[in-house]
C-alpha cells in the first residue's frame, strides 16, 4: 500500500464531491472531520488521501481539532508506568479496576498458512483515569497476555 503525498497539490476537480453524493457509491464525505471515506460493509471506513481522478490531495482534516494533543513525556510516563505489567493480574493490582470493560472489546483475523483464518477475540479495558490528555487501552488475549495502547481524549465539547 502506498503513502499519502502531502506534497502533491489539492484536489479541485471536484470528483470526490460528486461520488459522494452519490448514494450507489461507497464514498462518503463527514464534514465534521472534513475527510472522505470508502465505506464498507458493517460500516469500516477506509480514509482517501487523493482523488481517485486528478491525483490531488483531499481537504486538510479536522481530527488533530477534535482530539488532545499527547506530549512525548506523557507518551513517555504511560509507557514506563506500563512497563513490566504482564498480566491482567498485573495490570488490576497495579492500575486498579478499569473504567471501561469490555469482555468482547474486538476480534483479529489473520491467515494460518494455506489454511483456513484464525479468529482471536480479545477482552479491552480502558483506563480513562491515568492521564489527563490520553486514555490507556489494554488488550487481553490468551493465557491473560496484555498490550496497551493510548489513544489521545476528545477535546471536551460544547
């Protein structure tokens, strides 16, 4: 899959706007994020950086609007607080109970080989108290195996 070219010119030909308001065609435009998307079953979006025409660059987004800004130091503190926990005993005897459970928080698909996909269902808690400017997700696989992630709050809103 190839990268965006933020260097290439905008888009002005129009084309995205049209396909989007079409309603056979997967293409839609949110206004509030000011982005373009391919919509596919069960609602998955996949984000366009150029017009499928003219090759330009798609409006400038407003998500980075929506969302806090996580500092490198933040990004840092969360990672070593983190660090070292293993488990879901580890992550609750360290963290405390989560905000947010969700026994059946997602699903990953991969190939097995030739054979037939692997379905793995993964628990995700949130922990939305640690940080002021970003919340800290952890997955939960097999065997109580952890991974984190953190993810930037929305800016509070009107």
């Amino acid at each position: 899959m190839s990268k965006p070219n933020f260097e290439a010119p905008r888009c002005e030909c129009g084309t995205l706007e049209a396909l989007s308001k079409e309603p056979s065609i997967p293409i839609v435009f949110d206004a509030e994020l000011n982005e373009y998307h391919i919509v596919g079953t069960a609602q998955q979006q996949v984000l366009i950086y150029h017009c499928i025409f003219c090759g330009g660059q798609t409006p400038a987004s407003r998500r980075d609007e929506l969302f806090m800004h996580v500092t490198r130091e933040e990004f840092e503190r969360l990672r070593k607080t983190t660090s070292g926990l293993n488990t879901l005993e580890d992550v609750v005897g360290t963290l405390g109970p989560p905000d947010f459970d969700h026994p059946a928080g997602f699903s990953s698909t991969e190939p097995v080989g030739l054979g037939p996909r692997r379905t793995t269902d993964f628990r995700q808690m949130t922990f939305s108290s640690l940080s002021d400017t970003a919340n800290v997700h952890v997955a939960i696989g097999l065997n109580d195996k952890v991974q984190f992630s953190f993810t930037p709050k929305p800016v509070a809103r009107d």
